[in-house]
C-alpha cells in the first residue's frame, strides 16, 4: 500500500516539537486539494498530537475507512 506524502512527512516528524507548522501545513494542502479539515489550527495540532493509529484498534480504523468510502462513493453517483 502506497503512503502519502502528510503520512511521509508525520511518520519522520520530530516527536519533540508542538506540530504547530505541521498543522498549518495539513490545512494549507488540505484546502488546495478540496478537502474538509478544521481551519483551527490548535485543533489540528491536538489530532496529529493524539495520533489516532496510537489510540483507536486497527478494526475501528479499517472500519471508519469503509464507511469513508462508502459515502464518497455515494457522492460521486450523485454528482
């Protein structure tokens, strides 16, 4: 499975720092590409921060991603 660029750059992410700059940098790419995030930075840093592959079982994970797909899917036969 080919990994993003954001999951690239978290995964070689200093630990130590406030992920303030990430969090810019996920909105910024998020915005130009057309998608949702919350625009308030301290919320974003608080998400990459409590990373949820560290907290939420990989079934819930795999779970939410189907669920994900399913209503993309169901936009894009709208559209």
């Amino acid at each position: 499975m080919k990994t993003s660029k954001i999951t690239q750059d978290y995964e070689h992410f200093d630990q130590n720092e406030d992920f303030s700059s990430m969090a810019s940098q996920v909105i910024d790419k998020a915005n130009a590409n057309g998608l949702y995030v919350d625009q308030d930075p301290s919320r974003v840093k608080h998400m990459i921060h409590n990373d949820l592959r560290d907290v939420l079982p990989a079934r819930v994970l795999e779970l939410v991603g189907k669920i994900v797909s399913v209503i993309e899917d169901a936009s894009d036969e709208e559209a």
